[in-house]
C-alpha cells in the first residue's frame, strides 16, 4: 500500500537590511521554498536507477533542481525554487524507476505497492527433483539363485564316497576330499567338475563320518578360502550363487591324491 506524504513549508519573510548580522561578507538571505514529496515503502533496500553516483553519508543523487535521498523504506524528493511545479509529472517516473529497482524475486511482496506501476510477480523457481524430498524405501537386494545342491537348511547327501578320512587331517584338507570324491564318484571331470558349498560339505561329512571327528562350518570356510588364496589355487568358488560352491582344481587333485597316498587310504571309485 503506498503511503504519501507531501509537506509544504511556507516561504520566510526576508530578513530586513537594519536586521542583518555585522560580519563581513554576510548576505541576506534569499528566500527559499521547498516542496519535499516521499513515499514510504515496504521494501527493505532501494537502489538508484540511472547510474547516478550516490553520496557518501546519506544515499541518493541529484537531479538538475532536484535533490533525490534514498533511506531504507523511504524515498524523498526535495524541489527547490521553480523546480517544484514539475514534481507531481516526475513522481511518476521516479516511482516507477524505484519499483523496477527494488522488484523483490519472491512473489508478492511489492504487490500494489506503488501507484500506477504494474509489478509482474516473478515466476515461481522450480525445485529440481533432486533437492525434494521423497520417502524412498531402502533397495532390496536381489537374492541370488541358490545352487543345486545347497537347500538353506545345508541338509547332507544320501551319496557317500568310497573311501575313508584320517583322522589327522585338518577341517579343510577333509572338505577337500570329500568334494574330490564327489566330482569323480558323480560324473565330474577335470575341465567340469561337480563342486558342493559347505554347508552340504559339513552336513554330509558329520553324518556318514561322525566317528571321524566331525568338522565345523567357521572352520571349514576359513580353510577353503585359504586353499583359494594360494599358488596355485586348490579349490576355486563359483560365487555367483548363494552360497558358492567350491570346486577342486588340478592342483587341489594332486594334494587329495597325495594325502590319500600318506595315509594309505584307498582312492578306488564305486563300481
């Protein structure tokens, strides 16, 4: 809403010559009207259009005639001498300059602020979909497809191998025979062999071999990872399945056909 004000001072009596103050060079004083014309605005800054170069103390310019102060939320313009029958024309120009100036960028601010003037709203900023907000529930991981011979449960093979562990072996040397003897008891080859995971290692292994001492799952895994490590490699993991499923190598080969040989088991296939 615009506020305006003008206040007209009345014009002084010049000061009679026998009235005149005794100091050298003093003049009488000349008579002086002054129209000042402000406009309250809501804005909080106003800067002066047109490139003119404000003053250091009080912020504004000058015009020919015109003295132009610019404060925070107020605007005055003071006329002096014959200058003043211009003013009501000029307000209007100088209105508008100002609201162009001080045109806020949200919307609505200087609605109807100024008389006359037509202040556009600005366009509202679109939110770039990266910065809303959105409840997105947490990714769930695809399960990956469980191996053939890998129930959840690690429930052991009807299978046995025709052949016998030592006592003396490790957790991990015992899986690695018991999967050599499942991949050449059932098919498997030395470019295909047939692998199992450890749970059905360890539940196959504790059920026909109890009196074997039986072996556990922490064990196991830390023993096959450790035979994966080394150089050459004696047991590879296909972990694209859930859980991985481990088969021996060429190299995994000769260590079981060595073992067997130190223990003096024997390594003959079913008929």
């Amino acid at each position: 809403m615009v506020v305006a004000r003008s206040l007209l001072f009345a014009p002084r009596e010049p000061i009679p010559s026998h009235r005149w103050p005794r100091l050298r060079g003093a003049r009488p004083q000349r008579e002086r009207r002054c129209h000042t014309h402000r406009l309250e605005l809501s804005s909080a800054r106003a800067v002066a259009p047109g490139g003119f170069m404000a003053a250091q103390k009080r912020p504004g310019f000058r015009l020919k005639g015109l003295e132009v102060h610019v404060k925070i939320g107020e605007l005055e313009i003071d006329a002096h001498g014959d200058d003043a029958a211009g003013l009501p024309q000029l307000r209007g120009i100088v209105a508008d300059q100002v609201a162009k100036a001080i045109r806020p960028v949200t919307q609505g601010v200087v609605q109807g602020l100024l008389p006359g003037v037509d202040v556009t709203p600005a366009a509202p900023v679109p939110t770039p979909a990266s910065a809303t907000t959105v409840d997105v529930e947490k990714r769930r991981r695809s399960p990956r497809p469980r191996a053939a011979n890998s129930p959840a449960d690690g429930s052991a093979l009807s299978w046995k191998p025709n052949s016998n562990p030592s006592l003396g072996w490790s957790n991990g040397k015992k899986a690695l025979w018991l999967i050599y003897f499942h991949s050449k008891e059932n098919g498997g080859t030395e470019s295909a062999p047939k692998g199992l995971t450890i749970p059905v290692v360890v539940a196959t292994y504790n059920k026909h071999f109890p009196h074997a001492k039986p072996i556990k799952s922490s064990h196991v895994y830390r023993d096959l990872n450790k035979y994966a490590a080394a150089n050459p490699a004696l047991v590879t993991p296909d972990r694209n399945v859930n859980p991985p499923v481990w088969y021996v190598t060429p190299a995994g080969v000769a260590v079981v056909e060595e073992m067997l040989k130190a223990a003096g088991a024997s390594a003959t296939s079913a008929a």
